[in-house]
C-alpha cells in the first residue's frame, strides 16, 4: 500500500485551518489530479471520490462527516447503492448538496 498524500497531523492541521478559512484546501494538489479523482470529479461521483479520500489520505470517516455533513447512515446507504448497483450514489438528487463541501483547491 502506498503512503498517504499527507500526515494525520498535517490533515488535522488543514480541517482546522478551513474552519478559520472556508476556502482553505484539505486534501493537497496530489489529490486532486490523481487520475482516479479527475476522473470522479468530472462525473460528479462523489462515491468514488470519498473511497478514493480514505484510500490516499489518512482522513477518518468522522473528518469526512464533519467536512460534508455525510451522516454514516447515508455512507451506509451509498455503499449499499454502490455495491447494488453500476449507478454512482452521484446520480441521487442530494449528493451534488454536499458534495461542494469537500474543499479542494
């Protein structure tokens, strides 16, 4: 398994940071033009997005709820839907609601 794009601390750091600066990044430029991300931003799927979060970060379910509002009943329900389906959880009406709160640069 690779190393994560960023420490604990320095992603710690960062959520502190955006809540002092709404426009402060969390996940580094790395993240974000990793091709598996490009990819799941341009198609708005944001479940792959969020795996892609906690495969290259050390982010914790708790950061992401705290940064999106995601409750763990609804990843409970996109994982469902995920492995129910070929369908992206981003085809559901609310995802682009939250999905513009993970921050990126």
């Amino acid at each position: 398994m690779p190393a994560p794009m960023i420490t604990r601390a320095a992603l710690k750091a960062a959520i502190t940071a955006r809540e002092l600066n709404p426009t402060h990044p969390v996940f580094p430029t790395e993240f974000w033009t990793h091709p598996v991300v490009v990819r799941a931003v341009a198609r708005l799927d944001v479940t792959t997005l969020i795996r892609q979060a906690r495969t290259l970060t050390p982010i914790t379910q708790e950061q992401l709820a705290h940064l999106t509002g995601l409750t763990q009943a609804r990843s409970r329900a996109s994982n469902t839907a995920a492995s129910n389906s070929a369908t992206s959880t981003a085809s559901t009406p609310s995802s682009p609601a939250w999905a513009h709160r993970i921050p990126r640069p």
